[in-house]
C-alpha cells in the first residue's frame, strides 16, 4: 500500500475559511434535517444544548477581557488628535446604526411576514437533548459592561502596569478562547440549528428573511460609503468619487482577508495617495481598524431587527436607540478575526433585545454570510476619518 503524505504547504492549500465552513454548514443541515432519525439530531441537540451554556458562560468574559483593555489602551493616549478621531469613528458607527435601523423599520414589515407555521412549530415540543449541564455566568452582561468601564478608566488613570498587564494578559487569553475554541465550533454548532430547524420546519422561512436582507444591507453599505466620502469631500472641498476610487484596493483587499486590522498597510498607501499626511495616516488608520466599525454595526442591527420582526418580537424606537448606543461601544472591543464584532456584540443582543441561543446563532451565520461586505465597508471608511481628521488638526499648516 503505498502512503501519500501530505506537506504543510498542501495541508495550508486545503484550508478551508470560516464563511465557506458556514455555508456548507447551512447546507448540510438542510439537506440532512429532510432525513436524519430524531434519535440523531437529539445527538446534535445535545451537542448545541452544551456549547449554548458554554458560550452563555463566555459572554460575559469577553465583554470583561475586551473592553477593559480597549477603554485602557485608548486612555492612556491623549491630545486633540484622538478625541476628534475617536468622536468622529463613534459618531460614525451611530450613524449607521440609526440608518440600518430606520431603513429596516421602513422597509422590513413589508418585505417579512411573520408566518403563522413558526408559531405553531413553536408551540410543539421541541427536540430535546439527551442531557444538558448547566454552567452558569459568573455575572450578567450589564455587571460584566460596567465593571470594564470601571476598571479601564481606572487603568487608564493608574501609573502602575501591574494590573494592566493583568488585563492585558486576560484579553489574551479570551482572544485564544474565541479564537481556537469558539470560532473553530461554530460551524458545527450553527449546522446543528440548522438540522434542528429543518426537522421541525422552519427553516425555509428563515432562508427567505437571509436572501432578502442581505440584498438591503449591501445597498446600505453602498450608500454609507458614498455618503461618508461626501462628508469628506465637503470637508476637504475634493470629488468625493475620487477620493472613494482612491480607496477601493483597500476596499477589495478587506473582502478577501476579512479582517480590519491585516488590511491595514494597503489601507495606509491608500489613504496617503488620497492625500492624508503620513503623520495622520500612520495614527488615524491603525486606531480606525479598532474603533470604527460602521458596516458591521450596519449589518448586525439590520440582522437583528429582521429576526425580531420574523419572530414576531416586539420592538420599538427606544429599545433599539440603547442597543445603537452600547453596540458602538462593545465593538471598539470585537477582536480582529473573522467573526469576532458579532461575537463581541452577543451580550448586548442578549441583555437588551432578549435573544435567546437560536437566535444568537441565526445572528451569528447572518452576520459571517456578509462578513466580507462588513469589514471592507469599515476600512473604506477609515479613509474617510483620516481626510477629516488631517483637515481638522491643520497638519499641513
């Protein structure tokens, strides 16, 4: 029998990305959901019941290890320059909010019905697991929210690094958490909503909310960004087209890496050759790939919104202006893998709109399907901050 091995470099050509995962996950649980015994998917059930209390474990931790370290980090500076650069990146997150937020009021209750067949499929007994083991959360999320502000204000304050470090060190710890476990699992965990829902049939309703949404968020993200660089082009008195065609190889190199901070040298070159003075760039560009994540707070109030309305959830204005406001904040904190703003953004899903672990994982496959989209908005984006922020601290005076 001969043996055919395998190098690093073929096992790396095999690899297969966290979105392709997901789609194949999704679709095998709808394939699979038509045939598999009940006995089998109370098997996955099982599975799902324990990774749900794991990951209701975690939330709080992340919030905890995430955001103390971010409000710190951004403490510890100071001057001008990061007080309008990190007003300007907040107030641009709200903003596109507010828009997903308005746009999905105005548009989604004509476009998704909540069909009465899921509430009759909510009103049947459930699958069950075969067991479940409880492991309750060290505290809430808002306890979990307050304390990080709490400690890294008084972090930022403190001359002494030994409990920064402390912090530091615990961050790590939670980035390899989500990194190495939770990440890794999550396919097989969102396969296993996804049979379950198959089996009991409502999956195909949620199938027609995915198509239709995600057609809205990419005209969204359009429009944010056309509008962004008409700020900008105000500000600097430049076309804006310009300016926004200067910036799509950052644009498009974020579709293929996903992620805001390894974009960030093509997001600097680009944002220099826009004109931005490389003293700006260098500062506003790196702090940008944390701070400012308009296209995926974009994208996860327009999800959220559409499977409340799905669900037959109620919501209103006001509930959704304080998951806005404390959703722009969590996702200074989202850690730069694939997939870890709306890992970030769980406990405010859960703690303010009531999701429970089904929709938490829906948000989560919604989100990784035009996690691409997200995260090439957020850096285009960025070059628009720094043109503002060159304009405004005079540096070419």
């Amino acid at each position: 029998m001969q043996l055919k091995i395998y190098n690093n470099s073929t096992m790396r050509q095999l690899h297969l990305g966290l979105l392709p995962r997901i789609i194949i996950a999704i679709i095998l649980g709808i394939v699979l959901g038509n045939f598999f015994p009940s006995t089998l998917i109370r098997l996955f059930t099982t599975f799902n019941a324990l990774f749900s209390e794991f990951l209701g474990f975690s939330i709080p931790l992340i919030i905890l290890g995430l955001v103390t370290v971010a409000i710190a980090d951004i403490g510890h500076q100071a001057g001008k320059m990061l007080l309008i650069t990190v007003a300007i990146a907040y107030g641009a997150t709200l903003f596109s909010g507010f828009l997903s937020y308005f746009t999905g009021a105005a548009l989604f209750p004509s476009m998704i019905t909540p069909d009465p067949s899921l509430q009759l499929v909510d009103e049947q007994p459930a699958v069950l697991p075969y067991f479940s083991i409880s492991i309750p959360p060290l505290m809430n999320v808002m306890t979990a929210l307050v304390l990080s502000f709490m400690l890294g204000l008084g972090l930022a304050g403190l001359k002494n690094d030994t409990l920064k470090n402390a912090a530091t060190d615990f961050q790590e710890i939670i980035t390899l958490v989500i990194k190495k476990a939770i990440i890794p699992i999550l396919p097989l965990y969102i396969f296993g909503i996804f049979l379950e829902m198959t089996y009991s049939g409502k999956v195909y309703s949620i199938l027609m909310v995915f198509l239709q949404i995600i057609a809205v968020i990419f005209a969204l993200h359009i429009f944010l960004l056309i509008f962004q660089y008409s700020i900008a082009g105000v500000v600097v008195k430049r076309n804006p087209f310009k300016l926004l065609a200067t910036m799509l190889p950052a644009y498009f190199t974020a579709l293929g890496t996903q992620s805001s901070a390894a974009t960030i040298p093509v997001t600097l070159e680009q944002a220099i050759k826009a004109g931005v003075s490389p003293r700006i760039a260098g500062f506003v560009v790196p702090l940008c790939a944390t701070i400012h994540l308009s296209g995926s707070t974009l994208k996860i109030v327009a999800c959220a919104l559409a499977l409340m309305i799905m669900q037959g959830m109620p919501y209103d204005f006001p509930m959704f202006a304080g998951f806005i406001f404390l959703l722009g904040i969590t996702m200074v904190a989202a850690p730069g893998v694939p997939g870890g703003a709306i890992m970030a953004a769980l406990g405010v899903l859960q703690s303010v709109l009531g999701f429970d672990e089904s929709a938490q994982a829906l948000m989560i496959a919604l989100y990784i399907a035009m996690d691409s989209f997200g995260t090439a908005c957020n850096v285009t984006g960025d070059g628009s901050i720094a043109l503002v922020v060159d304009k405004l601290t005079n540096s070419k005076q």
